[in-house]
C-alpha cells in the first residue's frame, strides 16, 4: 500500500487519547502482513515483531489523537465541550466535528454571531465555554443519542497541495506511525540481525503512558522515538526546521552514542538530517522509553511539521519517505556489540 493511502486510511479513524480502539485495529491489519507478530494491548498500544537474534529494538510513534468530549448538554440541543490532549479554542469555530454518541453524528462548533458581540467580547480571543457543537436536530433527539462523555472527533481533512506536501489532521502522530509501516515494508527485502519491535503507543497527548507501559512489556535494548516538531513559519522564528526533511534531536534525554550510530547510517544513505538540541526534557516517548525497567538508552526522531495540533497540519511526503528509509537501514545495521560500545 501506498503512503498516502495508509495516512488517509489512518488519519480517518477515530483514536482520541484513551479511546484509540478504533485505529489501534486498523493499523493492526496494516502492520500484519509485514511482521512475524502483531497484537494490540489492553490499552490500545499496537506492537508488532519482526523476529531477530540480536539485540531488540523498539520503535515508538504514538497513535493517539486530540480532540473533545460532551460536557452538557444545553435545553435547545447545543453540546458544551472539554478538550481531550491539547485543543486550542481558537481553532474550533466554523469546524466540523463528528460526535460518537449513540450513533455517529456530524455537526458544526458555533459561536455567538459577530454582530452580537459586546465590545469588550470582540477583544477577546474564543473560550472554550464561548463554543458549542449544534447537531441540527430537537433537543429530545439530541438527548436521546448524546450524553456527558461522549467523544468529538475533530473535522477530517485530508488535503493534497503542491509539491507533495499535505494538510491533515492527526499527522500528530500518525505521520510518524506511517514511517514505521514505510520501514516495514523496506524491510521485507531487508537482512537484519536485530529483534525489531515497531510499536504504536497510546496516550501520548497526556503523558506517554503508552511508552512506558510498552516499553516494560518489550523491554527492549535500545529505543527509538519517533514524533512531530514545529517546522519554520513567518510568526514562530525560533523553529528553522525546514518540512523537507527529518530532524534528530540532542540533549541529555538522548543516548549520544546510539545519535551517532542513527547519524552514521544517514550519512551513509545520503539521507539529510537536521539537527535540534533540546537542552532538558522532550515531551515525546523518547522521555519516557528511556527510562523504562533499568534504562533503555534511545534517541528521538521528528518529523518537522507545521501548524500543530490544528486540522491542517502541514507535512512534507519526502520527509516521511526519506524517514522509513532511515528506520529500515538503521534496524538493519544493529550489531550485537553495540550493547558494549554505547559504554565505552
């Protein structure tokens, strides 16, 4: 299968942080045909195994999505709204949501109409209590298919523009999750030493609780995280990555030796990569993978991205080509000595 068809296959499917069922199953189906082993978790981490004899190496990209959850319910059928991971309000008006009540139902976030507002209103920014999600029916219908806790998932596009690049939402993560089906697939024709264990972690947005409870179960020898950071805008000076290409982060949550190894292989493959130091902790997987049992020494892979955590984050498909290249060259150079060399 192509990329592009996986990500619209997978960005499509609803996974919000601890709900991810519904994508931890299909990407499931997608990784089987590639591995020895694949199964899903009691919390919806998806792990799936190529056997190998040497040391085992876990690769973690999480699954999970942001988005919201039914607070109440208004008289008049309007829904109120809590935010599940980290949704801005600013972004909602005017989106179309999907709410998976007791049936799944499409509806629209509103506001208090422009003409209405007060003027100390028109100075501030939209509240999260300003908003409501209107399904288009009577309230007693509402009521019956609805309740408090119910999840909205946001607005699903899935935009092609020039140049290969693309507008999605949930490339947060699930960008990175296709560079580990993209390394599978280079794989299948592909020697390799090492036990591969690519894994799809859930509930990254609240804390990499997927990574730390896969990372015990496979308790792997070395680790590779794998997730978006901000790539250059006009407004946001201080981040120069370019989409073109991946980044491989330094600092102290970062094993130097094994960075090294992952640059030697790129290097090697004529894969460019950029360089980020983030000089305390990451908040991605590689934070809490590294950390697992007695420590997994890893490293962090980040697929540069524009717009985050919006249903137009924006990403460049040769990035994430290149990406599954590196991944399958770098699980296919994995020797057993390296265990005594990070040491040394």
């Amino acid at each position: 299968m192509e990329l592009e068809q996986f990500l619209r296959e997978v960005i499509a499917q609803p996974g919000l942080t601890g709900h991810e069922g519904p994508v931890a199953r299909l990407i499931a189906d997608k990784f089987r045909p590639l591995c020895d082993e694949v199964y899903i978790t009691s919390t919806n981490s998806v792990i799936a195994r190529k056997k190998g004899n040497g040391p085992k190496v876990m690769f973690a990209a999480h699954l999970d999505e942001i988005g919201l959850m039914v607070t109440k319910v208004e008289k008049d059928g309007s829904l109120r709204m809590g935010s599940v991971g980290g949704v801005d309000p600013r972004i909602l008006p005017g989106m179309r949501v999907t709410v998976l009540g007791k049936e799944t139902l499409l509806g629209v976030v509103g506001a208090k109409a422009p003409h209405l507002l007060t003027e100390k209103e028109r100075e501030q920014n939209y509240q999260r209590d300003d908003l409501y999600v209107d399904l288009g029916l009577p309230a007693d219908k509402v009521q019956s298919l609805v309740q408090i806790g119910d999840l909205i998932q946001l607005e699903n596009r899935f935009v092609e523009l020039k140049n290969r690049r693309y507008a999605t939402k949930t490339a947060d993560d699930r960008a990175c999750v296709a560079i580990l089906y993209r390394a599978m697939q280079l794989l299948a024709n592909m020697r390799h030493e090492a036990d591969l264990y690519f894994v799809a972690t859930c509930q990254e947005e609240i804390g990499s609780w997927g990574a730390k409870m896969a990372g015990f179960e496979v308790d792997p020898d070395f680790g590779v995280a794998l997730d978006v950071c901000h790539a250059a805008t006009p407004d946001a000076t201080q981040f120069t990555h370019e989409v073109t290409s991946l980044v491989a982060s330094m600092g102290p949550y970062i094993h130097p030796v094994l960075r090294q190894k992952l640059s030697d292989v790129a290097k090697e493959q004529n894969i460019v990569l950029q360089t980020a130091v983030v000089p305390r902790s990451t908040s991605t997987d590689a934070d809490d993978l590294g950390v697992v049992r007695g420590g997994v020494p890893t490293i962090l892979l980040e697929l540069p991205l524009k717009y985050m955590h919006t249903t137009v984050e924006l990403f460049d498909m040769h990035a994430l080509q290149e990406g599954g290249r590196l991944l399958a060259n770098f699980a296919a150079a994995v020797q057993p000595g390296w265990e005594d060399e990070l040491w040394i």
